[in-house]
C-alpha cells in the first residue's frame, strides 16, 4: 500500500509526463488509454509497481535522432488505467478534469451481452471522448 506522499508524488509525475486518452482501437472500439512517457525507465518500472496496475513499458525510441535520448512509455488500457486515476485522483492539479472524464467513459464499459451496446451508451463515450479532447 502506498503512502500518501508517494501517491502525490507519483500524481505530480503524471501530472507534468502524462496523457489520457480515448482513441478507436480494434474493431472499431473506444478504448481509454493512461501513458507516462519519459527517458528514464527506471522511475517507470518504479511507478508501474507501485501502483500495482499493470502497465506495460514499450520503447518509443528517439536515440540518435538530433541528439535525443531514448524514451519509454508506460501506458495503461481500460479497466487498469481506471484503476491508475482512481488512485492519483486526489493528487491530481493539471489533468484532474481530464481523469474525472476518462473515469466516466471507463464507467459505461460493461459487458452488454447479445444484445451488444445500448445506442444511448455508443453517444455518450463519443461524447465523453469529446469533452476529454477540450479539456
């Protein structure tokens, strides 16, 4: 279990490296996504346990190109970045608006079944996926 200041800590890492987003993955399908990337993979791997979610850590090289150095990304889906911003909610300054949003749109990922997604369900993440864009 984390202390506070570990949380806060790691909320006001999110908060200047980090990005929510809602993009269309396979079949066509909302997904929300929670990404941390940064050129030191260690505090990533630190993260990653700490928060006890998950998360995978992928390579987003820049080495070589005009002097950068490498970058690693550490990026959560779904129902595990749900669980990522559930815990950094408190902490939260920059992105916190954008957090409660993605929550919301986490919310309405539900088994439906047979029947499939309810119409009224499909326009709210779209709108949610909006809202997130502005925010």
């Amino acid at each position: 279990m984390l202390q506070a200041h570990e949380l806060a800590y790691i909320a006001g890492f999110f908060d200047g490296e980090g990005s929510i987003v809602i993009t269309t993955g396979k079949g066509g399908r909302l997904v929300m996504n929670v990404v941390i990337v940064q050129t030191d993979r260690d505090i990533l791997e630190w993260i990653r346990a700490s928060l006890g979610c998950g998360g995978g850590i992928y390579s987003r090289s820049r080495a070589g190109s005009l002097g950068k150095k490498e970058a690693f990304a550490l990026q959560w889906c779904g129902l595990s970045a749900k669980n990522v911003l559930l815990q950094l909610l408190p902490y939260l300054r920059v992105k916190k608006g954008k957090a409660e949003i993605a929550i919301s749109f986490q919310d309405t990922m539900k088994r439906r079944g047979v029947d499939g997604t309810p119409t009224n369900v499909l326009v709210m993440r779209e709108l949610l996926k909006d809202e997130l864009k502005r925010a």
